[in-house]
C-alpha cells in the first residue's frame, strides 16, 4: 500500500473516526459524507466511535496473505461496534477463545509493514474484553 | 505548581523465564536469578513495537483522567528501539490519542533514561507556560543480544506520564541531573544488538551517576532519604538498585514497591518510569517519592515528587484501567523459539 | 429487444498450463467456438472478455484490444471490450455480449473469458485475489479470500444444522463430475476423508473446501436467434439474463449467510424466462468454497435455508439427483481461471442441452441455469438457457 493511501485513513485505522447522521442517529465506518436514509436532509458530524463491539462471525486463518504469514494461525472476525457499524478486524486471542458473541474491546497495534525498508502500518485490532 | 497530571503503562502479556533462556545457553539459571535477581522478563507480542507500547500507555493514562487532548502541547517520547531511525514515534503516538497538530514533539534516545529526560523536557515547557500539558513517554522493546547477559532480562514495557499544572496528582517539587561522556553501554548505527563494558558497567557507569544526581538533589533541596516515602531507581537487575539504595541511606521497604525488574525485567526507557508508576499505584496523598533514573552514556536524572490530594479526587480514576501489579499478573509464557521469533532474532527470507 | 442464441462454444482444459501464455489461452479457445459454431473469424462484430487481472498476473492491461488483436481481428477494427467484476467478470462479459445482441446494436458477438494465474508466485496470486475483496477494510487487515468465505460458514454452520461432513460432501461430488469432464483440472474422485484430512486454511474451511489456481480460457458465440440456424443444428436460446450488485465488503451485508445479490438475480431471472424452479434441469453455481455452493442452492431458491446441507447429503445435487449442480465439476474440481469461470458455465450447459455432456450427461435436458459470482458476492450473474 502507498504511503499516500494509508496516511490518507489514519483517522479512521488509529482512532476508529467515522460519522453519524445527527438527523437520524445513524452511524458510519468507515465514515459517510451522505447519509443513505436522510440523503440531503441528514447532518453528518465525526463521531469517535468508543472501540466496544460483539463478534458477529469469525475464522482462524492458517493460511494468510505474505504480510500476516508470521502470525498464523491468528484470528479474524466481524465486529459489530457499539454505535452500529460492523468492520472485519483480527482479534488478538487464542483461537480457542473467540467466540460468536464475545465483547471485545480495541487495541493499537501493528498492522503490516511495506518489507523491510518502507513504512510501518498501525493500526486497530480487538482483544476480549474481560 | 508542576506534576504529574495523570499516568499510565502497558505491559505486553508474553514473558520468558530466565531459566529458558539459561536452558539454550547451557548456563546456569539459578546463577543467573541469583546474581541478577531477575526470574523472568516481558516480551512484545508479534504485533507490537515500541510504537504501539507507548500509544497504550498513554492511552492508559488519559483513560484515568478527562483531559482535552487538543490541550496537550508537546510530546515526548525516549527509548531505545524507536521503530524508524528516522520518523518519530512522537508524531504517531500524538496522532493516536487525538493531540495532533497543535504540538510539538520529538522523539529521545538516551539509553535506559530517554523517558525522565522526556518529563524534564515537558516539565520545563509547562513552567514556562509554553504550553498547558507536556506527554512524557518512557518505553522500549529492548533487546539483547542471543546469550549475552542482557538478554536475560532486556524487556518491553513503557509508563506515560501527563505533566501540567492544574491539579496535579503528584508535584514535582524538583529535578537535577548529573552527566558525563562515559563508554559503558552502547550501540553503533546499523548494528542489531548493543554492547557493554561488562563490569565497567557498574562502578563508573550507574552507580557514580546515580550517586551523582542523587546526591545532588539531596544538597539542592536540603533533604535526605528519610524525608521520602518511596524511592525509585533504575532497575537493570535487582542487585544494582538494592544495592545503590543502601549505598544513599534508603531502606528496602522504600524501595519496595518501585522494585518490579524482578518480575518484568528491564525495560530500558521504561525501567524507571514503569517504577514511578508502580509506586504512584499504591501512593497516599503526601507520599514522597524518591526517583533517579540512569541512562548510559551517561547520565542520571533525579526527582523529589510529593503525593496531592487530588491522587484520590474523583477527577483521577486509579482504577480506569489496571495498573502495574495487574499487568504482570495473568502472563502467557514463551518458549526460547516463539521468543526469538516475537523478538525478531530469527532470519528471515529478506 | 431480440431473441439472443448461442451458436458455438469453445473451452480450453483447465489447469496448471506452463506451456500456454494468456495469448494463447484466448486464442486456442476462440478456435474452438469458431469451429464449434462453423464460423469465420471475418463474421464477428463484437467481442467481450471477461478477465479478472490481467494487471496483476502478466502485468498486461488492455484486454480488449490484445485479444482482438491476437484473434486476427485487429484489422477488422471491431469493437472490443473487457468487462471486469471479479470472478463474475466472464458472466458479466456473457450479459454484455447478450444485450448487444438482444439490442440490435450487433450481430455476431464472442462473450469470452481468460485467465492466467499461475506466471505469478502463488503468494501474489493470493493477494491479487483478495482484490476481489474490500482492499481497505478486509484485504489490509488481515483478511484472505478464503477467510472471508470462512466467516460465511462459520456464521452458516452457527445458525443452520450444517454439519462438516456435509459441506464436504460438496467437494465430493464436484470432484465426481469432474472426473467425467475432460477439460476438469482434476480428473480424480476424492472421499470426504479426503477433505477433512486436507491442510486447514481458514477455519473451517480446508484446502479442499477451496477451489484451485487454474489457468484456462472459454468462449461462446451469440447471435441472433432467428439467424442462429444459418450456423448450427442446436442453437441454445438465453431465455433470461440477470445481474444484481452487493455491499463490496462482508460485514456490510444485511446477511451474512445470504448473498441478497444472488437472490436478486436468481429471481430476476425466472421472471424474465417466465420459469420456476421445476423447469431447472441443471444448475452451473458457483463454488468457489464448498460454502459458496451451500448458500448458492439456497439462495437461488432450489432449497430452503438452511437445508442445503442435507439436500447435499441426500444427493439431490448428484448427477442423478433432483437439481444436478455443477455438472463440470465446478469451480472446485473444473478449477477456477477467474474470469473464463462464467463463461465455461455457459460452454458446461451448452454441452448438457446440446447431449454432448458424454459421461455427466443429463438424460433430456431442457433448460439449464448458470450463475457466476463475485467477491463474497458484490456481483452476481445469472442466465438461464434452453433449447430451442
């Protein structure tokens, strides 16, 4: 990924920075300039989502993409935060701890890195909320 | 008046038994934990780097008190595994708890007290009114290199500290510094691991500077050991700091609480600070707390802190998020091979 | 809008084809539809190739023209377009060729689809393919391919009584059907055993839960259906063509084990051929996971949710079953060169209601039904064709 493409949503892998519809209540992320339902009568603000959610569904991958392949077997899921909005995230547990209907809670972590030499990927995972 | 606003640390949950890496070795383990007083140390998870210590710990600490963080006015950061050469972990750490872009920030390395130097630099620009809050960051994930003596207790860990002056939860009444350009421990650019002097290590390198700053905080303020509570020290091993406490005058019980190395080890930057934090757990308003880190190179940095009321306000939330001693509890243990790999010591395809 | 026909088909074997490049994949097909519709190359008017990445794969772009240019059409300066949608790009490049047709704007037209996938290491083929995922959200967090499907089934097997026997019961049977299909990358039968024994790649699914790395290419040639006899005996009439979009990311769908745009298409299309579910004689679904083939049958409408696993296990599926499904083989056993997929499920019907279907024949088919996905399902196609 180009340095330009994950700087440009810092925002919302650091910090979880989405929107809500202050006229619906509804709430985005990744964030929405536009509101599906409200359309033009929606007002969009920020919103810092509180990085709580539920495992809606999750796998354990064993094979994974070059960048993971040192943290197989690692667990994936399918949050639902709080506000709403699901994202797909890892989960930082053992395999045999995810479950459909764990809370879990964000974390900061590494994400990637672009190989030895280029910039270093932060970003958001989960952890079990204990 | 200047202190601590609010603070907080982050443990990774891996560790490593000195007796597991003794076992590679083929050396002696109970040498090993007699001599160090080390039994075990914390390892980052494959995940994690210095970067994203930091970013929990000051997290932690703005978790236990409501502070705007578009107040907070410079971020500063120390250790000795900042992830870039060039790129500061400062600007990351600033973006990650909202601070950015009224700020300003760097990143420090020296040694194992990169991170007092960090909370002096941000004492300074909050007495001057520079600016409202300073972050001051001390953490590492320190490495050591494979059988070298460091390795049994080179660790990962970091304390957060928010320096201010509205209602502090401890003040910093005073700090001094003594420093020298001294050999003892350290590491070329480019090179993996650090080197040391072996036992030069002790006599001219921490004690003559942590005698040295203690010393002269003591002739700066007019105080002595018995006017504080707590004391901490840098903490390279058990040994060291038991022995420089009683060297000043300090007894083992004020030293107590301070003393995590050995169930942590030695997390470098964050040695001290993670010290200071531990004893800030269990502080009482009016506890004074003694710390002087050290940083080879050289050098030493002394405090004379003192406990508030504010400590036990309900602004400031101890309990927000679990402290020190809750860190170390619940760890997951690594053998030597899942160790070098979460460290990084074993080649990889390039 | 006309009655559109299929007047030849051509697919190449599917597989590990070290020998043949891209080129040659598009042109050894084109061939075979030419000669399978008695056509010459200077009757085309217009071609569509469905192809996932090209980009990627033999860092090519432009496959609209190279193809054209490599059929020998280039001189001929007809028009030629790629048509990408992931791995529905070849269903996708068949509609588009379809409503050319149907339009009136051309006459003779090749819908084809090629992909080469294995001139790259099989880790960047991986990561290409996650493409057909969300990049931003899914692929750069840790998300794969399979894993996404992984998280289909581990919600599926949550909520329904799906047991793991009977999602390998799938890979089973494809590889069945692919044992009787020439062109098929795998020709051996396998056991359940087989699959449960298999390499785990993302909980719960497999290695043989996993359709494969194919290269391949297929073409098919449509034309008008009331020209359709000036080239052949059989022409096969499009009685209905459907496509139907999706949130491109999974946690963004309103069902997880649902693919809504399936469902969509599946109905659009019986309307348009004025057909149910009775008239199926065969279905080409899209089994990328042995899941996707699970939720496919239901979400067509052939079972009902939740019940596909047992349909499976009964047989229903079977080439002697109710619904024959996948009688190629499937994107499992026939192999998946991503963007020909759509079109070989084309060519496999064809050959089913032509009696050409040798050993997976299905005695008397009528009607036969593709449909071809993309992503987890952002995009779906759906075409249902029939004798004429």
């Amino acid at each position: 990924m180009s340095v330009a493409r994950f700087w440009r949503k810092i925002p919302q892998r650091y910090n979880l920075i989405g929107t809500r519809c202050e006229t619906c209540g509804r709430h985005f992320f990744p964030p929405r300039t536009f509101c599906p339902d409200c359309r033009r009568n929606g007002k969009i603000v920020d919103h810092k989502f509180a990085g709580k959610g539920t495992v809606v569904t999750y796998t354990i991958i064993h094979t994974a993409n070059e960048q993971f392949e040192a943290l197989t077997p690692y667990v994936l899921a399918i949050i639902q935060l709080d506000e709403g909005p699901r994202m797909t995230s890892q989960i930082v547990c053992r395999p045999d701890e995810v479950k459909i209907g764990m809370r879990v809670k964000s974390v900061f972590r590494k994400i990637a890195t672009d190989g030895r030499s280029g910039i270093i990927h932060y970003g958001t995972k989960f952890v079990p909320e204990e | 008046m200047v202190g601590i606003i609010t603070y907080g640390v982050y443990i990774p949950r891996y560790r490593i038994k000195v007796e597991e890496i003794a076992r590679v070795w083929g050396a002696n383990a109970a040498d090993i934990t007699g001599g160090l007083g080390v039994f075990e140390k914390s390892v980052p998870d494959l995940d994690e780097d210095a970067a994203t210590i930091a970013v929990e710990a000051a997290r932690n600490a703005l978790l236990r008190r409501y502070v705007d963080p578009k107040e907070i006015g410079a971020v500063y950061v120390g250790s000795e595994s900042h992830p870039y050469a060039v790129k500061p972990t400062a600007c990351t750490v600033g973006e990650a708890i909202g601070a950015t872009p009224n700020m300003t920030a760097a990143d420090y390395e020296f040694a194992c007290k990169a991170g007092t130097a960090a909370i002096q630099t941000c004492m300074g620009l909050v007495k001057s009114k520079m600016v409202t809050y300073g972050l001051a960051i001390g953490f590492d994930v320190s490495q050591g290199a494979p059988s070298d003596a460091l390795e049994y207790t080179a660790a990962a860990g970091g304390a957060a500290f928010l320096i201010g002056r509205d209602d502090p939860l401890a003040t910093i009444h005073h700090t001094c510094s003594f420093t020298t350009d001294t050999p003892d421990f350290w590491r070329r650019e480019g090179q993996e691991y650090p080197r040391h002097g072996g036992r030069f290590t002790g006599e001219p390198g921490y004690f003559k500077h942590v005698e040295g700053a203690s010393r002269l905080l003591f002739e700066q303020t007019g105080k002595s050991p018995k006017d504080f509570t707590y004391a901490v020290f840098h903490q390279p091993n058990a040994k060291f700091p038991q022995k420089v406490a009683k060297t000043l005058g300090f007894t083992p019980e004020q030293i107590k609480p301070g003393l995590v190395v050995p169930r942590l080890g030695n997390t470098y930057s964050g040695a001290s600070p993670i010290g200071l934090a531990a004893t800030l757990d269990i502080a009482k308003p009016g506890d004074r707390i003694f710390v002087c880190s050290f940083g080879s190179g050289a050098g030493s940095d002394a405090f004379d802190i003192e406990v508030t009321d504010a400590i036990l306000s309900d602004t400031f939330r101890r309990d927000a998020v679990p402290g020190v001693e809750q860190q170390l509890k619940n760890p997951i243990y690594l053998d030597y091979a899942r160790y070098a790999k979460h460290k990084g010591k074993i080649v990889m395809q390039s | 809008m006309r009655d559109v026909a299929i007047i030849g088909v051509g697919c190449t074997t599917f597989g590990e084809k070290w020998q043949s490049s891209f080129r040659h994949l598009f042109v050894e097909a084109g061939a075979l539809a030419l000669e399978d519709a008695q056509l010459s190359g200077e009757k085309i008017d217009a071609m569509y190739v469905g192809n996932m990445s090209a980009g990627r794969f033999i860092e090519q772009e432009h496959i609209g023209a190279l193809i054209a240019d490599y059929a020998g059409m280039a001189t001929r300066h007809i028009p030629s377009t790629r048509v990408e949608a992931a791995c529905a790009s070849g269903g996708l490049a068949f509609r588009q060729a379809v409503i050319a047709v149907a339009s009136g704007m051309e006459d003779i037209v090749v819908a084809a689809g090629v992909e080469k996938m294995t001139d790259v290491e099989p880790g960047a083929s991986t990561d290409t393919l996650t493409g057909a995922a969300d990049r931003e959200w899914e692929g750069f967090v840790g998300a794969t391919f399979p894993g996404l499907y992984a998280m289909i089934a581990t919600d599926y097997m949550h909520r329904y009584p799906l047991t793991r026997e009977q999602l390998a019961q799938v890979s089973v049977k494809n590889h069945y059907n692919g044992a009787r299909n020439p062109i098929a990358q795998y020709q051996q039968e396998i056991t359940i055993g087989t699959v449960l024994r298999s390499t785990m790649v993302a909980e719960p699914l497999r290695l043989f839960d996993c359709s494969p790395i194919t290269d391949g290419a297929a073409a098919v040639i449509v034309a008008p259906l009331d020209r359709a006899r000036e080239f052949t005996d059989t022409p096969i009439k499009v009685l209905a063509s459907a496509q139907a979009s999706d949130t491109i990311a999974l946690h963004d769908r309103r069902d997880i084990s649902t693919l809504d745009a399936s469902v969509a298409a599946g109905k659009q299309a019986f309307k348009m051929a004025k057909l149910s579910h009775k008239d199926i004689d065969m279905v080409e679904v899209h089994d990328c996971f042995s899941i996707a083939e699970i939720c496919a049958i239901e979400d067509l409408g052939f079972c009902k949710k939740g019940e596909a696993g047992k349909f499976t296990a009964d047989g229903e599926t079977a080439l002697s079953g109710k619904i024959p499904v996948n009688t190629s083989g499937g994107l499992k056993a026939c192999g998946h060169p991503v963007g020909a997929t759509g079109i070989k499920q084309v060519c496999e019907i064809v050959q089913q209601l032509r009696n050409e279907a040798g050993k997976r024949q299905i005695d008397g088919a009528k009607i036969g039904m593709t449909h071809n996905v993309g992503g987890t399902g952002a995009t779906v196609a759906v075409h249902i064709l029939g004798r004429v």
